[in-house]
C-alpha cells in the first residue's frame, strides 16, 4: 500500500474508494486480482487516521462493537485469503432462538442440523478492519489517509476528486463507501430515501455467569427486540431496541438496575448477566439510495442502504456487493469495458437488485410482524414460530438465508 504525493496534476486511477472502512476496505482487497492480473490501478480515500500498530499485539476491549459474520461471508473471506486471520478472534454461533415473550412459540436453527460448523460468526468490529487493512499493505494501491473528498464533479469517463490532503485524481469508477456521512451522495443528487423505525437501538456488551454455548438469541418483547450475540469467553454482543424516546430510561439506569431490567425482562435462558460495558443508542430507521449506479459511479455499503439491525443482515448485504461489483467489473474487463462505463454498472446492478430487494423486504418485514402489540397478531406469530419447527423445507430455507448461502 503507497501513498500517493501530492499534485496539481490530476493523477488518473481505474477505481477510487472513497471510504476505507469494513465495505471499503473489503472491496480494496476483493479488487487484488484484478490489480494483480489486469493491472487495474486503484485508489482508497478514508477521512479517519488508522489505529497504530496493525503489528501491535491485539488488545481487544469489552466494550469493543462486533458484527455478525454469515457463513456466506465467512466463504467470501476465504476466497480473498483473509479469513484464516479473521477466525482467530471469531465466536462461532452454533444455534440462532428465536422466541416471543409471553408466547410458547420458539424456534431453534441448529448449524449441526444443516450439515454446518456453525451459522455464522461474531468477530469485533475493530478485529475485521485490522486484517482488512493488514491485506491492503501487501496491495499496490493508492492510500490517501487520513484524507476527505472536498469536491466531486462529473467528467467525460469518470469523476474528478480533490482530497484534503492536496492530491486530485481522475477516477474511472468512483465508488461511495464512505456510510453516506460526507454528504458526497447528495452533491452529486442523489438522495436518501428514509422512513424512520420511531426505534432506538441500545449496544453493549454483557457479561454471563456461564458458558453461552455458541447460541445467539432473538427475543421480541414487549419494549422491543433484544439480540444477544455470542463473542469470546462468556461475553455477548447486546443490541436491545425501544420505542423512540424510551431508550433514555434504559440509558440513564446504573448497572446494576440496567441488568436487572434485562434480565427480567430477557429472562434466564441464556444464564445471568453479570456485568455490562458502555452502553450506546443508535435511531432505526430504513434508509435507500435513490440511485445505486451511474456511469463512473457506484454505491456501497450504508450509503446504498441502512437496515434495521433485528436480522442482523446489514454488513453481510455489503459484502455480497462488494463480490458482485468485483464479478461485474472482471466481466467488463473481458469484454474490454472499463469499470466506470455504464454496461459493467448495469451488470452490477442485475447481479445486486434481486438480493437486496428481498434482504431489505425481510428485515422490514420482521420489524412490522413483531412490532405491533396485537393479541391476533400475537397469536399467529406465536403459530408461525411453532410452525418453523416442524416444516423442514420452510427451516431450511430459512436457515440458509442467515447463513448467507442463498439469495
């Protein structure tokens, strides 16, 4: 990974990524073939400085965020070789319980039953960006950090960049990844289509009186669903959501009055919670890209599409992207189009439309099945769950969409 120097003089780059976070930094090590074999030059811009030391020894920290990994995920690693690296600080989840409060309807998805090691993993967040960027050192490509695109215009084959730390370059194909924070989507109009959850997302970690056994939990309750997610040694990834507003009750508790809620409100089957770390809330709401690709542009990530965490399906969304853009632009390239021109977009969108559109259909359907407090409703969700134990076709299918080996 070089930096490149600074220049009035535009440099001319195949690629630029602007973001270099967990879809940014994935997409700069899903392009190394084509960096290697075509010779595609490829630029990454990302506006916070790294940590230190991606040689240090790991420290990891309690209150470190983590994300679910799919099995689907885990294969893709592995094809671009870094998964062997990620899975030294991965949790294997074993089993996915899924149940109601107050109803008798449960479901159990076992990796074992499906012919699996394990569903998926929880790595930290912190733990996947460090083998990412670790990767990105072996790749000869452009690094501009910490660096901020402060203009972005259209031009004849491509897009022209003037990053903050003085470089300009001239991008082929322009790729947002940046969470949509920088506010480039909307310079360039396209706009954010949002329809608000009225929920808020409390994270922490927590700590059990005993082994969690590799089984994540999603328990729809009363004041909303929890997810507890199993990470290393008796720790579980917490994400408890509220109706917007009621959050700040279970934000402004101590710790010792904040478990107790959990756990009376959670109950005792994953055991008794111990301990919790800083707690954070984040508002819900269902945000898509008005547009996901135009000659010389595309994009990614959060910026493309924000879900509701209730399915866990965001980052593993991404990623498939990230593959199906590098496939589009390896078919482009063959053809001998070049990644930015509008046949190698188009492809990437087929590939793209049908998985989100039903990644996105499924997670806000979870939200409004279990978000309304009817006792009909109630009842038939009770029935459906109930009803996922006994249908082995419907498991299956199920079970291999969290796996994230069917679309």
């Amino acid at each position: 990974m070089s930096e490149s120097p600074s220049s009035d003089t535009p440099q001319r780059v195949d690629i630029a990524i602007v973001g270099g976070g967990l879809v940014g930094a994935s997409l700069g090590a899903a392009l190394a073939p084509l960096m290697r074999d075509r010779g595609l030059s490829v630029a990454v811009i990302e506006a916070a400085p790294l940590p230190d030391g991606l040689d240090a020894p790991w420290q990891p920290s309690f209150d470190a965020r983590a994300s679910a990994i799919s099995r689907g995920t885990a294969n893709h690693f592995d094809n671009l070789g870094v998964w062997s690296k990620m899975a030294e600080r991965a949790s294997p989840i074993r089993c996915i319980h899924v149940s109601e409060q107050g109803r008798l309807g449960t479901t159990r998805l076992r990796a074992e039953e499906f012919g699996e090691d394990a569903m998926g993993h929880v790595i930290p967040n912190a733990w996947v960006g460090r083998v990412l960027h670790r990767r990105l050192t072996e790749l000869p490509l452009a690094w501009h950090c910490p660096a901020r695109v402060e203009g972005i215009q259209p031009r004849a084959g491509g897009h022209r960049l003037a990053l903050s730390d003085g470089a300009c370059l001239e991008a082929g194909l322009t790729v947002l990844a940046d969470g949509g924070r920088s506010g480039l989507k909307e310079r360039l109009g396209i706009e954010s289509r949002e329809r608000p959850y009225e929920q808020v997302a409390v994270i922490a970690t927590v700590a059990l009186d005993r082994p969690h056994d590799g089984i994540a939990y999603e328990r729809f309750t009363d004041s909303g669903p929890i997810a507890l997610l199993p990470m290393a040694g008796q720790h579980m990834a917490l994400i408890w959501t509220f109706a917007a507003g009621r959050e700040r009750d279970a934000l402004s508790l101590s710790d010792a009055d904040f478990l107790a809620r959990l756990q009376a409100t959670f109950g005792d089957r994953a055991g008794r919670f111990r301990r919790v770390g800083k707690r954070h809330a984040y508002p819900l709401s269902l945000v898509t890209a008005s547009e996901t690709v135009r000659p010389g542009l595309a994009v990614m990530g959060n910026a493309a599409h924000a879900l509701h965490p209730v399915a866990g399906q965001g980052f593993n969304l991404a990623l498939r992207g990230v593959m199906d853009l590098v496939a589009a632009i390896e078919a482009g390239v063959v053809r001998g189009d070049a990644p930015g021109e509008a046949a190698t977009l188009n492809d990437f969108e087929a590939r793209r439309s049908g998985d989100r559109d039903n990644v996105i259909r499924f997670s806000d359907g979870l939200v409004r099945l279990f978000g309304f407090d009817h006792p009909l409703l109630s009842r038939a969700r009770a029935a459906g769950l109930v009803g996922l134990n006994l249908l082995g076709p419907l498991r299956r299918t199920l079970a291999r969409r969290a796996m994230g080996v069917e679309r």
